[in-house]
C-alpha cells in the first residue's frame, strides 16, 4: 500500500524532510517526478498519463500535506518502517486501503524512481 495523510494533518510538516522519495509536499504545492528521484525524460503514471518528469503535477491537496503515490515507496529499500508514519505526532500517515501493494512492487517502484 502507499501511505496517505488524513486531513487529521496539523501541517506540522515532521514527515516532509523524513522521506527518501521527496513524495510529500506542502497542500496546494504543485509537485514534479524529477524532484528527489533520478527519473529522466517521460515517466508513466499509475493513472496511464505520461508526462514529462520536469512537468509540475497538481497538488493531490490543497488544504494539508499529500503524499505523491507515485513516488510513494512506504520507505521499502530504505528503511524498516515509512518515516513519514514514524515522525508523525498525530498519527495521520496510514496505509491507503485503496492502494495495496507488494513488496515487490514497492521495490521496483524504489529502482525506477533511483536508476
């Protein structure tokens, strides 16, 4: 699963700094694939869409931090555990129950976003 922020998120911005991936961002902050990952040229969303890893994407929040999920890796690769959910004080960065994924996805996802 990737992890999702609920709109229990006081802004405090703890899991911002803590993921590998750079997939957090600030509510309302457009967000790019390039930025935190060596992604070059097009790169294809889990939605089908293409776009170009230097193109900024809409915010998935406008009122509290989101996480991106295709950059989500829920810290597989890096660390035992997703920092995000490990920093948070209100315990606001769960697993997304729409959003089940294997290690092994996890993991490619990981190599895909860090060649």
């Amino acid at each position: 699963m990737a992890i999702i922020i609920t709109d229990e998120c006081i802004n405090c911005g703890a899991c911002e700094p803590e993921c590998p991936n750079n997939a957090i961002y600030e509510g309302g902050v457009e967000w790019k694939m390039s930025e935190g990952t060596n992604v070059k040229g097009m790169f294809k969303l889990e939605t089908g869409n293409e776009v170009g890893v230097e193109d900024a994407q809409h915010p998935v929040e406008e009122d509290y931090y989101f996480i991106v999920p295709d950059k989500c890796t829920e810290c597989v690769g890096f660390h035992e555990e997703p920092q995000c959910a490990a920093v948070c004080p209100v315990d606001c960065c769960v697993p997304d129950p729409d959003r089940e994924e294997s290690e092994e996805i996890l993991l490619k996802r990981k190599e895909t976003l860090h060649i």
